[in-house]
C-alpha cells in the first residue's frame, strides 16, 4: 500500500462562469483536486493564458493546495466555460475554441512527471486539438507500465470522434463514463444489449480493469472482471452537479492505489460526490 499516490489530471484548466459567480473547474484539474483531498499527492497538468484572468487562476490553484508546476502560459486566452443550470442543478456547457489548453506542450519537465505518476486521468474534451492530444498521448505513453491510465470521456458539444474515444480506450486501465456517454460509446463499437452488458463488452475488448458508470440521481456502478458494485445516490439538497463526477473518479482511483475494498471505495465516492453536489462549482473544500 502506498501511504502518498502521486496523480495528474492533464486537459482542460478554466473559469466555469455559473450564474453564481465564475469558479476554477476543468475536468482533470477537478480530479486533481479531490485526489489531494482525498490523501494524494496532485498535479494539474494544463495551460492558461499571460492575461488577467491567467493570473487570478494561478492565484486560485495555490490557495487551493493545488501546484501550477504543471501549468503552462502562451498566448491563447486563459479558458472560461459558460454554464447553464436546470432545475435540478445539472449543467449545459458552452465551451469556447483556441484557448490556452487547446495548446500544451510537451517538455522535459512533463515527461520527468508522467515517469513518475501512480495515475494519470484525461478526457477526450482536451484532445480536440491536435497540439494537446499529442502531448496528452505522450504523457500516457511515458507513464510506467503499473500507473492507472483513467479516461473520463466527458463528450462535450462536437469535441469527439470516434477515433478519440477509441484510440483513448486503447491506452486505458479504467473507463468512467455516464449514462448520456454509454450509448455514444456503444455505438461507435456496435455492442448490444443492456447497460451492464455493454459495460462487460468493453472492459473485455479494451481489457479494462475498472468501468466506473454513473447514472445521475439512480446511483453508479463499477465493475471489473471480477467485481460489481451497485451503489444508490443518497438524498441531498442540490446547489449544482458540476464536478461531483470528477470527485467521484478522484475518490475511486484515491481508494484503489490505497487498496481500499471496492465496496468500501464505492460508498465513500458516492458520498463525496452527493456532497460536492450540495455546494456551489466543482472544487469545495471538505475534510
């Protein structure tokens, strides 16, 4: 058991602009974040811009615990994401093009890192562009063979193909994805049937060893070759849903290098992420 995991989450770093106010967000940085929460050590691997709000996100990540070793500056703007809430609290993305994190750079620095990483988790958001899915792929080829390579699909708007969700399974050790992406994903590999039965195809075609599949306010199951967990979602009041997928995936992949049961795992993710769920962005503090 490793007492300190060292994680990264490389992709997106941004301004979520809610109706409340904007909040630092990002899905790989949401990971780090409640990885270091959750007992690890955390980088956010990512790219913001030389402006203002550059700088403010800089300010923010170290007032969070969070290094920006990992960060870099160019010359696109620094990210902001406009995000719309429902009723429930469930968010509508509109994601802006050519940003800062559309353009990270491979480097010597970052090759030193994914050498060292326990986990890495990325999405498909990141690699829209080809400058960032170049160097995304080359951290997760760095990576030692034991590391846990985490794909968390997160298809946003018309940011995915069919060749980025595939060519990321293929370098996956685990799959989280929800209930709107199950579908997507099946398709694109034409496996038919059921939910779980779809969810059992691809661990045993991409030779997976966890899937994590959310499923909103009906619960979450994760299963291996050789486990299933089902876990329902407990009652709480929610504020907005932003990030608690993310906390999720963090707790989880926290638990398993910490060789948590998965049952014990599961149940601790859900109740991070239900109470992510009851506060304001993807990142409040909790103990």
């Amino acid at each position: 058991m490793k007492d300190k995991p060292l994680l990264a989450g490389i992709g997106e770093l941004l301004w979520d602009i809610l109706p409340s106010g904007k909040q630092l967000g990002g899905a790989p940085c949401n990971f780090a974040f409640h990885a270091m929460q959750a007992g690890c050590d955390c980088f956010a691997v990512s790219a913001i811009g030389k402006d203002e709000l550059g700088i403010e996100l800089k300010d923010n990540l170290h007032e969070l615990g969070l290094s920006n070793q990992y960060v870099q500056e160019n010359e696109s703007p620094t990210s902001t994401v406009t995000v719309k809430l429902d009723e429930n609290g469930s968010p509508d993305f509109t994601i802006h093009e050519n940003v800062a994190w559309d353009h990270i750079r491979w480097n010597n620095e970052m090759e030193k890192l994914a050498k060292e990483v326990d986990a890495v988790c990325f999405g498909s958001l990141a690699q829209r562009n080809s400058e960032s899915e170049r160097s995304i792929k080359s951290f997760i080829q760095t990576t030692k063979p034991e590391c846990l390579k985490v794909f968390d699909v997160n298809l946003r708007q018309n940011y995915y193909s069919r060749e980025i969700i595939i060519n990321s399974l293929l370098l996956s050790d685990v799959l989280k994805l929800n209930e709107d992406e199950l579908p997507v994903i099946a398709g694109y590999l034409g496996f038919k049937g059921d939910p779980e039965k779809q969810l059992d195809q691809i661990i045993s075609y991409f030779k997976l060893k966890y899937v994590v599949f959310t499923l909103g306010s009906n619960g979450s199951i994760i299963k291996s070759n050789t486990e299933s967990s089902f876990m329902k979602v407990p009652k709480v009041h929610v504020e907005d849903t932003v990030g608690a997928g993310d906390a999720f995936t963090a707790v989880f992949i926290a638990g398993i290098l910490k060789e948590i049961s998965l049952k014990e795992i599961h149940k601790m993710a859900t109740e991070i992420a239900a109470y992510v769920c009851t506060r304001k962005g993807a990142m409040p503090e909790y103990k």
